[in-house]
C-alpha cells in the first residue's frame, strides 16, 4: 500500500480540472426557464399584455395558450423553454413577483395607499396633503369618492367607494 505525502507537491491542479457546470446543474437550470415559461402560459392575459418579453417568446407563448392536445402542449412548452435560454430571466421573474405580491416593495406601496385611503376618508385635511405629494390626482374624483365612501360607512352599504378610493390610489402612487 502506497501512502500519499500531503507536504508533496500535486500532480493537478484541482482548480484547472473544473470544466464548467455538471450535466445535472444545467438540466436543472434548463427545467427552471421552461418552469418560468409554464409560468408564463398561465398567467391571466391582462397580465401577460403587461409584461415584457421578446417577439418571439412572446408569439410563443401565445401559441401555447390556444395549443389543448397534451402532447403539442408539452413540446411547446419546451420549445418556450429553448426560447428562455436565450433571454435573461431574472427580469420576467422580477415581473411575475411583482403580480403575485411577491415584492417587498410592492406590498409596501399597497400598505402606504391603505394608509392613505384610512387619512383621506378620517380626515377632510388629508385631500390636501395627498395632493400636494401627488399633485397629478384628480380631486374633484377623490373628493366624490371620499364623500361616498362615508356615506356607504354611515348607512352599512357595501364598501364600493371605498374599494374605488384604493384604487386611484394605487394608480396616483404608480404614475409617480
């Protein structure tokens, strides 16, 4: 038996031997862009319009929402899944998150128009500090739906103004 001397010098160096990424770590890479690409097929169309792809992911995509035989579907969405390759993903998952709550900075601009509409509907001052941080805002619109929400507290009606407040809110806050 042969003992190997650790103060010996190596015959390799380990670190010229690494060839790139294992067989398996690229199939995982490649099964995760044609999950994103899944992803894609089922997102809700106003959703998709929004979202920003390439040409032919984009046509890709939407081929695979009309495709319903099984085996068309599957070699679409690998087809979607070669596509992905060639594109950065990290900004289409940046956009899905963002649709799916995901973002810690988009659940924080939700809870600041919740705050908002809580000051707008509590207090008449609030209108004129809304709009004098967001001075594109409609305020004769606000002031209506601020005047209905109230009201529809007052008598127990279903909170339709109150909904529509957060909303143009939400729109205000995005536009700026």
């Amino acid at each position: 038996m042969r003992l190997i001397d650790p103060d010996a010098e190596l015959e390799f160096d380990p670190d010229e031997v690494y060839d790139g990424p294992s067989k398996s770590h690229k199939k995982r890479e490649v099964e995760a862009l044609q999950a994103l690409g899944e992803t894609l097929v089922k997102l809700p169309d106003a959703q998709f319009r929004r979202i920003e792809l390439p040409e032919d992911l984009r046509a890709a995509v939407a081929d695979c929402r009309k495709i319903t035989q099984n085996g068309a579907l599957r070699r679409q969405k690998q087809y979607i899944g070669k596509l992905m390759r060639a594109v950065d993903p990290a900004p289409i998952q940046a956009q899905i998150d963002v649709f799916n709550g995901v973002s810690a900075t988009e659940n924080a601009k939700l809870h600041q128009a919740e705050k908002w509409r809580e000051k707008l509907i509590a207090d008449n001052g609030a209108l004129t500090l809304f709009l004098d941080k967001y001075p594109d805002a409609d305020a004769t619109h606000l002031r209506q739906l601020i005047r209905n929400a109230r009201d529809e507290a007052a008598r127990g009606k279903p909170p339709k103004a109150f909904r529509e407040i957060f909303r143009v809110i939400r729109e205000v806050m995005q536009a700026t």
